[in-house]
C-alpha cells in the first residue's frame, strides 16, 4: 500500500522557479506564530493566503457532532489558505500551529493578482491542487476499507516518513501531535486509536510517550496499514 504522504509530500515551493520564489516574497509579510495559536478559523472570510517557511500546522474542521477532524499537516515549503483566496469563499478549515512557526502572509488580491501575472506560479498552484486530491483519493478509499487498526498504522507510517528521525531505539516522529489529534485525522474515536497504540506497544512495533511515537518496527506498521477490514 502506498501511503498518503506519497500523494502530497511535495511542497509549493519545490514547483517554483527562482524569479516566482523572488515575487512571492517581494509580495509578503513575515510573520510568527507561537504554538497551539490558530492563524485563520474555519468559516471566516480570507483575506490572505500562508506559505510555510519554518514549523507545521494542522488543518482541522469541526464535525456536525462537534468533534475536531483533522484534514492534513502542512510544513516548510507548503502554501495554505489557498483555496478561500481564489474562489472568494468562506476558509473550510482552521489553521493551528503544532509548534512556533513562521510564515510568509500574502494577500487575497496580491496572491490572485500574481497568479496572473506569473504562469509558473498558477502551474504550480494547479500541481498542488491535483496532488492534494489524490491524496484525498488515497484516504477516502482508506477510510471505506480499513478498520481503525490500519488507519492508524497507516498515519504513522506516514509521520515516519514525513517527519521521522533516526535514535537508538528507531525512529522518533518529531511531531508534537496527541492521541485526540490522531483520532481525529484518522477518523476514529481516542479509545480506538488508545487500543490501536496499546497493541502495537504490545507487540513491539512503537514506543509512545505524552505527544512522542518512536518506531520500532516499520514493516510491521507497513504490513497492517495493507490490511484491509
């Protein structure tokens, strides 16, 4: 099974030319956010888009039951806000920094109005776009065939992947992200993925300490996330 992070990893800027790098920047504002602060919420009126230059977000949207879905991880090198920007829509999701992050801010109109001026950045754009479906594709389907087991396996081996660093006992995720956040990215409830954790503590696939997964065993991880219901 490919992952999701193979549908999506690239970022915004890795599809830019030098001269559509130097436009962007000449167009934005730095700015610095502490963590666990929201930079835009759901349903609010955009008047800018974020591209990442250092730290990760997590992009959530609020069930009808009022629970926190995570849709996605953005990190260095990823533009968000995007979408509310072009279609003059309401943002669909809320932005919260898992750690300090800073980021370039460009706005609404300047952002559109570069889209226009420079192919290479409306290219891009629509690359992105297209790889971000199919990762929603991916997850989809994954969703409809999955027990919370895989699912949680499957975001893992993702963080692994992403944001995985050698250490003497495997590979710690270096990610700040809860049980309650991987619950709600990997559409399930926290006891769920309490129990998911459990037995791959039991069987000596992770190690889990308060917002910390090391892994231990990724074939293992790779092997169930395969697994279909």
């Amino acid at each position: 099974m490919a992952t999701a992070m193979s549908a999506a990893a690239q970022p915004f800027l890795d599809y830019l030319e030098a001269d559509a790098r130097a436009a962007l920047e000449q167009r934005g504002v730095r700015r610095r956010y502490p963590a666990r602060v929201a930079l835009f919420h759901e349903a609010q009126q955009a008047d800018r888009v974020f591209l990442m230059l250092e730290g990760r977000v997590k992009l959530t949207r609020t069930s009808e039951d009022g629970r926190e879905v995570v849709l996605a991880i953005r990190e260095r090198g990823d533009l968000i806000g995007e979408l509310a920007a072009i279609d003059g829509h309401p943002r669909s999701a809320t932005a919260v920094a898992l750690e300090p992050v800073e980021v370039l801010t460009i706005g609404a109109r300047e952002f559109t109005s570069l889209i226009e001026a420079h192919p290479r950045i409306a290219v891009a754009l629509v690359k992105m776009i297209s790889r971000r479906l199919r990762d929603a594709d991916t997850k989809r389907v994954e969703f409809a065939a999955h027990d919370a087991m895989a699912r949680v396996a499957a975001r893992i081996v993702e963080l692994t992947e992403r944001f995985g660093s050698d250490c003497a006992a495997g590979t710690a995720i270096d990610l700040p992200i809860s049980q309650e956040e991987l619950a709600g990215w990997v559409g399930c409830s926290r006891e769920a993925v309490s129990r998911a954790l459990q037995t791959m503590r039991d069987l000596g696939w992770v190690e889990t300490e308060r917002r910390r997964i090391t892994v231990l065993d990724l074939d293992a991880l790779h092997a169930r996330a395969a697994q279909e219901a």
